[in-house]
C-alpha cells in the first residue's frame, strides 16, 4: 500500500527496532493506577545500582540511552535545550492492581537511531530493575523473552530466558517503510489519548487543548527526537504545517484533564494529571500532515513521552 501523502524521503535513513519485553512476575504485588508511566524513576535506580556493582561498560551505555548529552551542533542543541531519551516506552497503562506470580507483563520499547545497537546493555538494565522491583522495592520478575516486530507488524521471538544474549539479530526497519504500510487518510480521523498527555504552555499545564494546540507539540516532538538521534535534520517549514494544522476542523473533542498523582513538595501535595480521551478530526487537508502524526504515535509527545505518557492511537472516527 503507498502513502497518501509524501513525506521526506530521508526517512528511509532512520532505523528502528520494536521490542516487547517479556516480565514474568514472582510474587504478589499491588502496581497502582498508573504506575508504569513512573519507571525512569526506577531504571536510574537501577542504572545507578550497576555502577556500584562495577557493569562500567553497560553503564556507558546505558547512560547514553537514559540521559543523553547535549549533541556539539551548537545549533541543534539550543533547539534541543535537554535531549529526550533514545527510546520510546509505551506501557500498557490499562493493567494495575493485583499482579500474581507468573503474570506476565509485556513491556514495548522502541529503539530509534543508533539506540538499536544499545539491546543487550537495556536487557541488563531490565535484569537489574528485576532484581531490586518494579516499582519501589515490590514486584520482582524476571525478563522471561523477548519477542521484535517488523515494519509491518508481524513479531516473532527474538530470545527466551536461559538463552545467550551476545548474538542477537533483531529485524531492523527504516521509519519510511513503516509510513508507506500504514493506511491512507481518506476519512475522518480520531486521536485517541491512552495515557496521561501532559503539554505545559507558559510553565502551566494546559487543561484544555484543540487539534491547533495539540499539533506544534506533536511537530516539536517528531522533528527535535530524528535531528538528534538519526542525524536527519528535516527540511519542513514549521510555519507551513502549523497554518496547515489551524485549516483542519474538529468533529467532536472528548479530550478531558484527569489526575494522576499527588507530587509531594515543600508546599504540599501537587496534584499532575494529563489529558484522556479522543479528538475527532474532518478528513480535509488532513493527509498533508499526516505522516507527522503516524511518527508521533511511534514516539508519544508531551512531558514523560519517553517512558509512556502521551501515547495516541490513529483510527477512523465513528
């Protein structure tokens, strides 16, 4: 199937790799509401666990995925002020509650860029972030397999616990490929928000957002994470596709605020939460922005992106 609409043709630079990680739970444990989203928190706790156990090589690593340097394009990093991670969690925010032993939870991961070559050091990570729990100190699991899927969505099984990790061949493909296998949009569209989408505007969190709000954060998003991890700086016009963005008519717009949390600080409790929901878009002048759209349901935008906030799904509006 060809793409609708064109897109840049540097795209067929970019690799990618899928994974979905395998958590074999091993005992009882209650995971709150949410609680998936908070894992930076706990893989830099593991992070900082392997370089008191001496893993330096994995470390190296590992801390190039997690908290990447500012790149030395002087340009690139003033617009990129503070690097997101090479890799895209996107958690399965629907399972909390009880979970048993030998429940699994699946972890997807994506990989972008020079970030591939970075698995067998995350496996450890994971390894490790398995040893200590999932979240503060509770739910042990192992990291029991691991499955990799292709750009057009078929997975199969890349390794299973017991099995050496040094030979790893995961399918790689290029984010063009990925474009030209997704359906053309030829009727209306709907985003529909999965996780708590945080955008902040002025140092404040917008409680309510339109498509035109919406999009310049999806368009930062996309076009700041391939500059900085796949060396692919895009010759877009921001301008053009946000004047584009403001001609596209909303059908119905459910996106509502939800709480999430209470941060505590020196002022108190903080409530943060997100928008949920789904914004129905009319089809017309929608397919020139399109792809922006697709890529940006691979990478999550808004606050906390990396580790699954934000995650939307493109469907045909009803």
């Amino acid at each position: 199937m060809s793409y609708q609409a064109p897109f840049p043709q540097q795209l067929a630079q970019v690799e990618y790799v899928q994974f979905y990680f395998h958590l074999e739970n091993r005992d009882y444990f209650d995971l709150p509401e949410l609680a998936l989203l908070q894992l930076r928190r706990e893989m830099l706790l593991a992070l900082k666990n392997l370089q008191a156990h001496g893993e330096n090589s994995d470390v190296s690593q590992l801390r190039q995925l997690l908290l990447p340097p500012l790149p030395d394009d002087p340009v690139l990093s003033r617009q990129l002020q503070k690097p997101a991670p090479a890799m895209v969690l996107s958690p399965d925010v629907s399972q909390f509650g009880l979970i048993e032993p030998k429940q699994r939870i699946i972890l997807p991961v994506l990989f972008v860029g020079s970030a591939t070559n970075r698995l067998r050091s995350f496996i450890r990570l994971l390894k490790q972030l398995g040893a200590q729990g999932l979240y503060k100190g509770t739910g042990h699991f192992i990291v029991e397999a691991i499955e990799a899927e292709d750009a057009s969505g078929v997975r199969s099984m890349l390794w299973l616990q017991g099995e050496s990790e040094t030979e790893l061949a995961p399918p790689i493909s290029d984010l063009g490929w990925w474009l030209e296998l997704q359906s053309p949009v030829v009727e209306n569209c709907r985003i529909n928000v999965t996780a708590p989408l945080r955008l902040m505007h002025h140092g404040k969190p917008l409680f309510k957002a339109d498509f035109s709000e919406l999009f310049p954060f999806v368009l930062r998003r996309v076009t700041a994470f391939l500059a900085h991890y796949a060396q692919v700086e895009l010759e877009y016009d921001a301008k053009y596709f946000i004047a584009l963005s403001r001609q596209i008519t909303t059908l119905e717009n459910r996106l509502q605020w939800k709480d999430w949390r209470t941060l505590n600080n020196e002022q108190g409790g903080q409530n943060l939460g997100g928008l949920l929901g789904t914004l129905d878009l009319e089809a017309n002048r929608l397919a020139d922005i399109a792809w922006i759209l697709q890529l940006g349901s691979l990478f999550n935008f808004g606050k906390g992106a990396a580790f699954g906030a934000g995650q939307y799904h493109l469907t045909v509006a009803e």
